[in-house]
C-alpha cells in the first residue's frame, strides 16, 4: 500500500523532505501567531473557545464555538456571558453573571483613578443550572477580573464539535495528524 | 492533475468557503435588525426579612422581596437570526459604604416569538441580599428589565426594555405580615 510512497519518498531526495518539513513549520508557526495575535487584539489568553457542557443549554451546546474579547477598559455587567478559570480547576467555565458589586476602597480618602482600578465581585450562574456558582468557586466567595478570561460576544454553532471528538477518541486525532504529515511529506508542489 | 484526490479537495474546499459566506451573510444580516422595545415594569411590593442563604448557612442576613408587573412586547426581537432570548430583571444601588451593585433577581428564557407578547405578574427568583449584612443606609434602588438576543450565528446584543424610578428599600419587618 505504502510502497508507492516510499519509492517517490526515495526519488525525492533528503532534499525535498526537508523542504517539507521546513513548510510544515512555517505553517505551524503561522497558525500560533495568528492566534497569539488575535489573543493580544481581544486582550485574552483565548480569544477562541469550545464549549464542553451543557449548562449554558439552550443557549449553547457542546462543541459551539464562542468567540471572546476581554477589553481592559471595560468592567463586567449583568447579563454578561464570561469564561471564568478558577485556580485549580483544569476546565475553563462559560457562564452569565448574576450579581456585580463594586468595591470601594477601604482607605479613607482614596479615589482609585480609573474604575477599572477598583475591585469588582461577580457572582455567576449557568442558565441551565438551577443554582448560582458558588459550589463550583472552590472555596472563594466571588469571581474577580483576574478569574476570567473573557467576555463571550459571538457565537457559532457546532464547528467545535471536532475537537470534543478528538478528545473523546484520541485515535482520531492521531489519524489525522499522522495523515497530514505522510501527505504534506509526499506530496510535491 | 485531475486525480479523485484533487477533486474532493476541491470540491470541499469551495463547499466550506461557501459555508462560511453563507454564515458570515447570516451574522451581517442580523445588523440590520434593531428593534428597541419597550415595556412597562412596576414593582408593586418590597419587603425585607431577615433570614439565612445559602452561601453563609449560619449568619442572620437580610433579604429583600420584590413582588413586580410587567407588561412588554418583544416579539420585534425575534427575526431569522434570533435563537433565543434572555430576559432578566436587575436591581442597581447603591449601599452605604458606597459600593454599587448589579443584582439580578429574575431572569426567564424565552425560544419563541410566540412567548415573547409578556404580561405578568412575577416575583424575585434570586436571593436578593446585599454584601454585609442588611440593606440600611443604601441608596433607592432602580429596577431594569434588560434583555440578551442571542443568534443562531454571529453577535450577542444588549438592551434595556423598561426602567422603574428610584425606589427606596423599605424598613426590615420582623414578622409576616
């Protein structure tokens, strides 16, 4: 089956399959720096995310696409759809806030300069949940700006979905890394 | 040159670009859609206990009651783009040691256009408590109905359908009327 390949992999020369490899990388290298990017325009660590459960449903369901910003000059409201990491917890979480409080300062006499200076408490909820958030807090009492890891602001539906399937059959995911490997190898352009 | 490899890569190539005009047309086209609605929100009864939550099971802490009409058409909302809507109903005030609050009481979702001619009478869903221990000294508070149009595909959008004026919290009650 492979002898095919094999025969025009020797024909080629190291060459060629260096040249191959040297393209391999360079588009490697540019799907990293476009994400990094993007993640320093929406001021995120990930401007794009999966969503693995479904107690966003109907809103959102496994394996929707979110797309996230973050602006630093923006503080949280409610209604807002934000992804939240809790120290700790390896899973990011995506779910609406229910309450803000802004926090003024204790020292008497202090006006922070910018609002954003100020310290903000989320409490939030999933609207498939029936209950708030605190249970999955692991032991804090309120999300704060440096928990999450952006605002949802658009959405699209499924697309997703192959990456849940990659993580659910990890043979799929060697299947197809080593299949684009073997074609961008063999293949000559 | 015209393998059956080449063929299906092309093939798939033009039907995933013309998946994505298609989706991006979709997610432009809910642009032009701005309904602004507007409803009527009247906040018939507050009321404060004392009682416990359940984030500290065994401190005393106030708790306010709303008790609220409300009266708003959103059917304009829904067009070809709209999945769903997500209406909520927020307190905003201010507390005595000048800390500003967004609380939301009551929320519901709504799928259908169909469900979205609201008339009713509801009350808070949410616990309605203030982050130390009673509502004293705060601010009146105004009580918004705001709502969230999510897609099928494209940008989430904000609004606000009603606004009640400034409406001061009453005196703790320490029996059940």
């Amino acid at each position: 089956m492979f002898a095919d390949e094999l025969k025009t992999l020797r024909r080629l020369g190291v060459r060629h399959v260096l040249l191959q490899i040297l393209n391999f990388a360079s588009v490697l290298a540019t799907g990293l720096m476009m994400w990094k990017g993007l993640g320093l325009v929406c001021n995120t660590e990930s401007p794009i995310v999966v969503v693995l459960s479904g107690s966003m449903e109907p809103a959102f369901y496994r394996g929707d696409l979110l797309f996230l910003t973050n602006p630093a000059s923006e503080r949280y409201h409610t209604g807002d759809i934000t992804v939240y990491k809790i120290p700790g917890a390896d899973i990011p979480i995506v779910h609406r806030v229910l309450e803000t409080h802004d926090v003024v300062s204790k020292d008497k006499g202090y006006v922070s300069a910018s609002p954003l200076a100020q310290k903000q408490l989320i409490l939030t909820k999933g609207d498939n949940n029936p209950v708030d958030d605190i249970d999955l807090y692991q032991g804090l009492e309120w999300l704060e700006r440096k928990h999450i890891v952006g605002k949802v602001r658009g959405f699209l539906p499924y697309i997703g979905y192959v990456t849940i399937a990659m993580n659910d059959f990890p043979q799929l995911k060697y299947a197809l890394l080593g299949g684009l490997g073997l074609l961008a190898l063999v293949q000559r352009e | 040159m015209h393998t059956v490899y080449s063929r299906i890569n092309n093939v798939s190539a033009f039907l995933s670009s013309c998946l994505m005009a298609l989706l991006a047309a979709i997610a432009l086209s809910s642009l032009v859609f701005t309904a602004d609605p507007k409803g009527i929100l009247d906040v018939q009864s507050l009321n404060i206990y004392e009682g416990h939550t359940r984030r500290y099971h065994n401190r005393w802490q106030d708790v306010t009651f709303v008790n609220f009409n409300l009266t708003a058409d959103l059917t304009p909302l829904f067009n070809w783009n709209t999945k769903q809507l997500f209406l909520y109903l927020q307190a905003e005030y201010v507390d005595a040691k000048g800390v500003k609050n967004e609380v939301v009481i009551w929320d519901r979702i709504i799928h259908k256009k169909d469900k979205a001619n609201l008339s009713l009478n509801g009350r808070n869903k949410y616990v309605f408590r203030n982050l130390g221990k009673s509502f004293k000294g705060a601010s009146a508070a105004n009580y918004t109905l705001k709502y969230n149009v999510m897609p099928y595909v494209g940008l989430l959008t904000y609004g606000e359908a009603a606004r009640t004026g400034p409406l001061a919290f009453p005196e703790k009650r320490t029996e059940v009327a």
